[in-house]
C-alpha cells in the first residue's frame, strides 16, 4: 500500500512532530509546563521525568544520558539501529506493526507509579474550565467521566478521569495527560452492528457534543486510549459490519487508519470530515460555525457510511 512504499526523507523525518510521534508509541508525558513535555525516559528506566520534549522547538534531550536531537536521532537510540532502519521504521506504520516490547513496557510502569485515591462527580471548577475550552458540556462529560484524585511522586492531584475497560484511568487536566494502570480500550455497547473508533476520549466526548444522543443509540463505540492498542482490538472490530474509524489526522493517526483498512472492506475512514485539523475535538474548537453545520449535514444523520455497498 501507497503508506508502505513511499520512502521516508531524513528532512521529513525531522519535521515530524516527536510528542504525537511518542504518544502513536504508547509513551505519554508525566507533565506538561508551557512548550516543555516532560516523560519517564523512553531510553532507559526511571522514577524521576528527565526526559523533555520541547514543543516548539520539536527536540528531545535526555538528562539523564546527556544527550538530545530531532526524531531520527531518537529513533537510532530507541530502535538500537543505523539511520537508514529507522527511517523505515518511522516511514511506515510508526510502532503499530512493530511495537516495541520496552515502549509499552516503560508506558506501563509509569502508570504504575499513579495511585488512584477516590473518584467523584465532576464539580471542581478548574476541571470545567478546562472543559469548556475543550468545547464539552458539563453534562456529557459527567455522563462518562469522573472526577479523579491521584497521587504521584509524593503529591496529590485531580484530573478527568476517563475508565477503561480493565479499571484504569485516563487522566487530563490542563497540565497533565496521564493513565493508570492497567492500561487497557474503554467499549461502550448498545446492541449494534456499527461501531465507532477513536484514540482518545476527548474525540469521543466531541461525537457526543455534535451528535447528540441519537447517534449514541445506534452505534458501539470503541476508544482505544493508545494507539499501541490498536491491534490487539482487530478481532473485536471484524464482528461488526461496519467500522468507522475518526481516528488523528497526524502521522501515526493516518498510519493507523491505512493499518485498519487493510483488515477488510466494512472499515471506513471519517477523518476527512476534520480535515485540516489534528482529530475531531480540535475541529469541533476551531472550526467555523458553518464549517460544522455542513459537516454534521453531511455525515452523521446517514444511517450507513457514504461508501457502505447496498444490500
């Protein structure tokens, strides 16, 4: 397929943004301060982030190795490989095909290290602030999320919580995105044979603010909370007759849509319906009034997907 062959420029590869590249790997920030990221080294095993990113400039640096650079630079570090392997690496389907074992691995020992201490209806008005940014009501979120106290590394913080299917948490805030473990997709089911597919739960919350709950009734949805996750969700997906899938508009994002299409022809890719923006949530922030109208029109009163065969 044309997301395999195309070869991979080290140019390109620089440009690529390393945050949206890491999270495509199943490796979160611990925090966030202003353009910084700050992560559990992805290089090597750490209780303390030394490992910043920093969003502007698009740069990592490794305190604890002394060491930093663009995404190949990483890339030959993290794969243990020349520049030539990790350009094919990051040319083709990021880490969905290849996923890392210590990437995960890493990932999942830091959501360890997050206690979770009690669980509450949305109230805190920080919380709803954040919210509101993000263009989610109060009352769709409070349908679906809670309210989280968790501690980490000696302090107690607060955050939407979102539960997976295991029992874990995603976690966000305006400084944070976190998960606790177990790290694991969130399926919400309602009897149908059409399920819908996002990365993360914000996109979900954001189909829920422009659908309304007519369309929550008639479909199952999937949230997969990490792209690592991806895979291990295909025999879930193929006992459907439709899939939708509104997965990122970013490089990983189209890698793991072009993944999934491979699986069958009931797969369909709705992320042209947010094009030009990162994923749904973000359009549904950005994008002009009659932008969303002509969208909403377009897409979600059809009972089946523009391109589904008739029976």
């Amino acid at each position: 397929m044309e997301f395999r062959e195309k070869r991979l420029t080290i140019a390109q590869a620089k440009e690529m943004d390393i945050v949206n590249c890491l999270s495509g790997m199943g490796i979160e920030p611990a925090k966030i301060h202003n353009n910084d990221y700050w992560y559990h080294s992805p290089l090597r095993g750490e209780k303390t982030p030394s490992f910043k990113v920093n969003l502007r400039l698009n740069r990592w640096y490794d305190h604890g190795i002394g060491k930093g650079g663009n995404l190949v630079d990483f890339a030959v570090l993290f794969w243990e490989c020349n520049v030539s392997e990790a350009l094919q690496k990051l040319g083709g389907n990021l880490s969905l095909q290849q996923q890392p074992e210590r990437a995960f691995k890493i990932a999942s020992e830091m959501a360890t290290q997050i206690k979770i201490l009690g669980e509450f209806f949305l109230s805190s008005t920080a919380l709803l602030s954040y919210l509101e940014v993000r263009c989610i009501n109060a009352e769709i979120a409070n349908r679906f999320c809670r309210e989280v106290r968790y501690e980490l590394a000696g302090k107690t913080w607060y955050g939407i919580g979102f539960k997976n299917d295991l029992g874990g948490y995603e976690i966000r805030n305006a400084f944070q995105k976190l998960s606790s473990s177990p790290k694991g997709i969130t399926c919400i089911k309602n009897g149908s044979n059409s399920v819908v597919v996002f990365e993360g739960f914000f996109d979900f919350l954001s189909f829920m603010v422009i659908t309304g709950e007519g369309r929550f009734k008639e479909n199952d949805f999937i949230i997969l909370n990490s792209l690592a996750l991806l895979e291990s969700t295909h025999a879930i997906l193929d006992t459907y007759k439709n899939v939708r899938l509104f997965l990122d508009n970013d490089a990983a994002g189209k890698a793991a849509t072009q993944l999934t299409l491979s699986w069958g022809n009931h797969y369909y890719d709705e992320s042209k319906l947010y094009e030009g923006y990162t994923d749904l949530n973000e359009w549904l922030v950005n994008a002009p009034k009659h932008s969303r109208a002509a969208i909403l029109a377009y897409n979600f009163i059809k009972e089946k997907p523009p391109n589904l065969p008739k029976s």
